[in-house]
C-alpha cells in the first residue's frame, strides 16, 4: 500500500486509494446480475460502500500516480455513502463511474474538469450549473430522480444522455441547461424525462439528437420541451429511433447505435406529452421532426416560430392534437407530408416563408390550398403569395395560377357586399382572370341567344329611305364588340329589342372588362 494512505479509511476505501494510483478499474460488483443491478432492491453492504468524502479528497487532492502510471478514479458497482461535493473545484483526473449508485445529490457547480463519464448509475441529482469541462459529460443510461441542473455550463467535446431517465425539480424541470454550451454534439436518443427539458439560449455546435425520446410535462409545468432562442450548429433531430439499433449496440458508453435494422423494422417514435417550444432557434443543417407524437393539452403548442433552418422536415405519423406555430419561419426546403399537420384551424403561418417545397408523400395544389384556408381565422394573402412563388420556382405554373385563385376567392368573402357582387361576377365570368376560357364560352352563348333573337325580330332601319343589308348574327356580335363595325349600325332597335340590344352591350363590356383585369394580373405577376 502505498506511503500516505489514510489511516481512518475503511478497507474498501484503501483499496480505492492503491487503484487511484494505478488508474486501475475498482470494481465491487459480485457477479450477480440482479444483486449488482444499481436499480434493482438489493441491498449494498459495508463492502461495496465507499464516503462521498473519500471522492472528493482523492480528485482535489489525491495522491500522485504511481511511476509510469496515469492517476484515474474508475469505479464499478460502488455505493457512494454521502454527498459528493466537488463545487469550484478543479479536477484534473479521469473519472468514470459504471454501475454506482449514490445515497445523495453529485455538486460539481463552478468546477473544472477534463471528461467526467457516469454511466448506468442511480444518483439522486446533479447539481453543475457553470461547470467546465475540457472532454466530455456522459450519463447515458443513468437514472437522475430529480433531475440535472447545467445552466451556463462549458462542454467542450460532447454531452451524453442516451437511455437516461430523469424526474423533474421542485420547478417541475428534469434538464434546466438555459445558456448552455457544447463544442460538438448533444445526444439524448430514448431519453425519458418526467418533467421539462429547458435548453432556451444553448449554443451547440454539432447536432442536437432526440431521437426516441420520451418527454413528459408534469403539473404546473406544460413544456416537455423549452429550446427557445437555441442555436445548432448541425441538425435537431426529433425523430423516431430504430429499435434493432439498439438492441444490438455494444457502445462501452451508451452512445450511437449497434447494427443497422432493416428496413421497416420496428422504431420507437419521438414522444412529447406537453408544449414543444423552439422559437427563435438556428438550425445550420435541418430541423428534423419526423415519425414524432405531439400530445397536445388544450392551448399548448409547437412553437416553431422564427426559427431559420436551409431545411424543416415535418412528417409526423399522426396529427398534432394541439396547434402548430411557423410564424415569421424562414426555410429552404419544406418537407412534408399533408397528414402530418393538425386538422381545423390550429395552424399559423403568418409570415411563413420557404423556397422549395419537398413532399414526402403526394401534396396535391387542393391540399395545399385547404392547408392554407385552415391556418387561420383571418384572410392572409401573402400565404398565398408564398405558396404559389415557390410552386412557380418549381416550374408548377399550373398549380400556382390554381393557388392565386383560390385567393381571390378567399379574399371575396371579406369585402363589403357590393365589392362580393363584383367579385362573384369575375369568378363566374373569367374565374378572376385564371379561367380566361370562360369569357369565350359566355360570349358564344350570348352570341347565340342574340342571333336567335333578333332572327326571329327584325329590326327597322335607322332611316327609312335606307334600306342597309339585315344580319341577326352580325348585328349581335356588333353589340357584343361595341368597338368593332361590321356593317349593322343602321338599325334602329324598339320596344323589348332595344333591352336585349343593351343588355349584349353590358355583356360585352363586363366581359372585356374582367378580362382585361385578369390580363393585368398575369402581366404584374411576370
């Protein structure tokens, strides 16, 4: 045993003294599963306790490694007695803990550190709020009952938390990590927290992955999940998660996936039973959410409002029981699927802008106009604009002439009554300018009906020592095209005549003039 060691440290606690030294795993377990199950009842000895105390003083200050050795605290299926108090403190060893359980909370606020793993441990709470470390943070598949606090925290390689399970704070929040940093990726696949995972102002610089995760709200809390104003370098992912991915990964740290499944195995989707909240958020690559649950109380919603990302995906399997927000979003790439948004109107798209639309499944322009008209109480044309500029970059000239419109005819039924007349006139008569046949086929009717008329009424001559050449059919259409002469002009039209002669005119005017305002628009919109 080396010089130095305490003398009222117990045996166990010795031992731990030597491997520290050595940088040597000190692993207690006793071969039986259920018996070192850090979860399980069973109950740890004397044997397998070590004081919190005894921690502390060997990583702030232990003794120094062995010759030819690097000092480490590597600890297996130890009971940690006490509370580990390591506040302000600088920690300059390797620590990794597997398999531990500890009686109180774990305090490292304030401190430094290079990598510090706890994997697969029960630990009351974790109080490090402002620690920094130089590697990573990693508690995959530990087991926090009242949850993680890492407000203002430095990670300078990766946070881990896959497979954890987390209870929330007397605040009713299992992760508070408000300005929270990592260098590189944040990884939480099949995280399950009771309580709101809060990352509002976090800066990450790789990915930011959800992936099957399970977040609940708890009462006096509605946010499962608060990532306002967050920025990610890479991509968000909440998503679903391959089961078969999982089953067979042999990560020593609980982190990534094992065998790829095959297509169309089994996946566990990404679950939020409260208010999904990502205002403001930068998103460098994409924002992921597919094959996700939203469960929605009444008045929660999905605040993706403002958010700016090249490309969104929203493919969800169900509908959202609860609202959607994309106001004042900007976007590259939209890519959906018409099942994916919440029925009724529980959709704003103020402000709502994208490039290119990328359907995941067939979106046909009758969709995208009843996905419009539902987004919101209020007549919102630049919704329009939107939608039928980006089909128009997609060469869809078709649907986009469809899509303005459905928008004049939304537009109709916000104007006062004479204005509706008026606009429901250009509908019938040339579909607002966008059914330009119409005009044609109104003209040939009243064509027909004035040549038939005026065939079975001749008219008198204007001048009765002038006796100019009768036409019915030319005469009708002189009075259609009031501008044109055919030669029917030295008819004098009286009695019922002389109305349906005025009524051709008016017919030829509104016409020609619904017509000319369709052609304007589509010139404006060249």
């Amino acid at each position: 045993m080396a010089e130095g060691v305490p003398q009222d440290w117990s045996r166990t606690e010795q031992g731990l003294w030597e491997a520290f030294r050595l940088g040597d795993v000190y692993d207690l377990r006793s071969g039986d599963a259920e018996q070192d199950d850090p979860f399980g009842g069973a109950v740890w000895g004397p044997e397998r306790a070590v004081r919190a105390d005894v921690l502390a003083h060997l990583l702030l200050a232990g003794p120094a490694a062995a010759p030819g050795r690097v000092a480490s605290l590597r600890l297996t299926g130890v009971l940690v007695t006490g509370s580990l108090n390591l506040a302000g403190g600088t920690i300059g060893q390797y620590v990794e803990l597997h398999d531990c359980r500890f009686e109180h909370k774990v305090l490292i606020s304030e401190a430094e550190a290079g990598t510090l793993r706890f994997v697969t441990c029960l630990i009351p709470r974790i109080e490090a709020s402002r620690l920094a470390t130089s590697g990573d943070l990693h508690l995959a598949r530990c087991r926090i009952p009242q949850g993680i606090r890492l407000t203002d925290a430095r990670i300078g390689t990766d946070l881990l938390l896959n497979q954890a399970v987390l209870g929330g704070d007397r605040f009713g929040r299992a992760l508070s990590a408000d300005g929270m940093a990592i260098h590189q990726d944040f990884e939480a696949d099949r995280l399950e927290s009771h309580g709101e995972v809060s990352l509002r102002t976090a800066r990450i610089g790789g990915r930011l992955s959800l992936r099957g995760a399970q977040l609940r709200a708890v009462p006096g809390n509605r946010n499962a999940l608060n990532a306002v104003r967050i920025t990610v370098g890479h991509t968000l992912y909440l998503s679903g998660s391959a089961d078969g991915g999982w089953y067979g990964s042999q990560t020593y740290y609980g982190s990534g996936y094992g065998e790829i499944p095959p297509p169309g195995s089994p996946s566990t989707p990404f679950r939020a039973h409260g208010q999904v909240r990502l205002s403001d958020g930068r998103f460098e690559n994409a924002c992921l959410l597919s094959d996700a649950e939203f469960h929605l109380g009444p008045g929660d919603e999905v605040t993706l409002r403002r958010i700016q990302t090249p490309e969104l995906r929203f493919t969800c399997r169900f509908p959202n029981d609860g609202a959607v927000s994309l106001s004042r979003a900007r976007i590259g790439n939209l890519v959906d699927a018409p099942g994916a948004w919440p029925s009724g109107r529980q959709l704003s798209l103020t402000g709502f802008t994208y490039e290119c639309l990328r359907p995941a499944a067939p979106f046909t322009v009758r969709q995208r106009i009843d996905w419009l008209e539902r987004s919101s109480v209020e007549f919102q044309p630049e919704s329009y604009e939107q939608l039928a500029a980006a089909l128009r970059r997609d060469g869809a000239d078709d649907d986009a002439r469809e899509v303005l419109y459905a928008k004049q005819r939304r537009r109709r039924r916000t104007l006062p009554l004479p204005a509706r007349i008026w606009g429901l006139v250009q509908d019938v008569t040339v579909g607002y300018g966008f059914r330009p046949g119409r005009a044609a086929l109104w003209l040939l009717l009243a064509w027909a009906l004035g040549g038939s008329y005026f065939a079975a009424h001749p008219l008198e001559p204007l001048k009765a020592d002038e006796q100019p050449h009768w036409d019915p059919v030319l005469y009708a259409l002189g009075q259609l095209l009031p501008l044109v002469d055919l030669g029917q002009q030295g008819w004098n039209p009286g009695g019922f005549s002389r109305w349906v002669s005025a009524g051709l005119v008016i017919v030829g005017w509104v016409l020609a003039t619904t017509v000319a305002a369709g052609a304007t628009r589509t010139l404006q919109r060249g």
